[in-house]
C-alpha cells in the first residue's frame, strides 16, 4: 500500500511538472470576466438627466475619485459596475432614483501585468497590451507567427496562478495553424506567456 501511495505521488508529482500532461484548460473559464479599476485609470461618471453630477475623473493613488454632492468613493479594485452601484447608493439622498454608469475612457494602469508575452520561435518576440477575448492564436500571429525553426506542436501556455504557482499547458499550434483545430486555441489571460519552442536538429 506504501509503495503504491509512492507511485500515485509521484505520478501527480509529474504531472505538475510536464505541460504535456497538465490539465486542459477549460475553455469557459479563461477570459477575465470583468475588468476591476485600477491607479490612473480614467472614468467616465454619467448620472442620467443630471449632467451637473456627470464628470471625468483619474483614478487618484489612493484608489479614491472623487463625485460632486457625494466625495470620495473607492474605485480601485472594484469593477465599474459595484461602483456604479456605490455611486447610485450614495446618491438617493440628493436624486430620485439616479441612473449611474461608470465608463473606463482610459486604460493607463496594470500597464505592466495586463500583458500577454509571446517568445521562442517566432518572428517577433512581443509584448502585447491584453484585450478581452484575446486568443492563443491572436497572440502568436501579433509575434508574427512561428518561423520556420520552430516545433508548434510543442508550444506551451504558462499561467500563473493567484498562489502564484506557474502551470504550463501544452497547446497544439500546428493544429491550430495548419487544421484549423481551436480545441487548445485558449482564451488568455492579463500576465499570461506563451512560448513557441524550437525543433531538434
């Protein structure tokens, strides 16, 4: 029984380690569901048929903004749509029943970690600004897209996770490319790298 716990250990221990044997991705899961606000970021607040409230404010280093009647309000962290809600919430006890929406004009943090990273075999080794919805396959043509030394059947996905581990998943470019295969054509997400490896020789 010993031994046989050993083996199952190991085993689990392997497919940690190998992006050929990681779990599949699961295709509803990928893409960021919403966008949360962050320092320097520009908003848009629109309070329907009282434009005397409606204003374009920065995101100040504090995560606050500030709206007229009202003051501050915690923006950072949240998504335009909770503060929106806070907004509406603050508002009853100046406006009947306020409409409130909460635009992002202007993405200007996260400029960093809300990038994708394409490198290896590729014309173009690059960092990309992420967008909603972006795809494996939309990253590798943005690179430019394999060269011909490179082995797109053993291109890897890595993901780091919030534990911050890093996972690899095995992604079949060459299917993706050549079969139009878009079974491991996954959705992406902000910091995730993906690598096209080089063919033995």
């Amino acid at each position: 029984m010993l031994a046989l716990s050993l083996v199952l250990m190991l085993a689990a221990c392997a497919t940690a380690a190998g992006s050929d044997k990681a779990p599949p991705l699961d295709p509803d899961v990928q893409a960021v569901a919403s966008y949360h606000i962050g320092v320097d970021d520009q908003l848009q607040i629109s309070v329907w048929q009282n434009p005397e409230l409606s204003v374009s404010v920065p995101v100040r280093p504090d995560g606050m903004i500030t709206v007229p009647l009202i003051g501050d309000v915690e923006a950072g962290g949240h998504t335009p749509e909770e503060v929106a809600t806070v907004i509406k919430g603050k508002l009853q006890s100046f406006v009947r029943d306020p409409q409130v929406a909460v635009i992002l004009t202007e993405l200007r943090s996260h400029e960093y970690l809300s990038r994708v990273r394409v490198t290896g075999a590729v014309r173009t080794p690059v960092s990309v600004p992420y967008r909603q919805g972006m795809t494996v396959l939309d990253a590798v043509l943005a690179a430019g897209g394999p060269t011909e030394f490179a082995a797109p059947d053993r291109t890897e996905l890595y993901r780091e996770s919030k534990g911050g581990v890093t996972t690899a998943y095995a992604v079949r470019l060459d299917k993706v490319l050549q079969r139009g295969d878009l079974t491991t054509n996954y959705r992406l997400q902000p910091g995730d790298v993906i690598t096209v490896q080089q063919r033995a020789f």
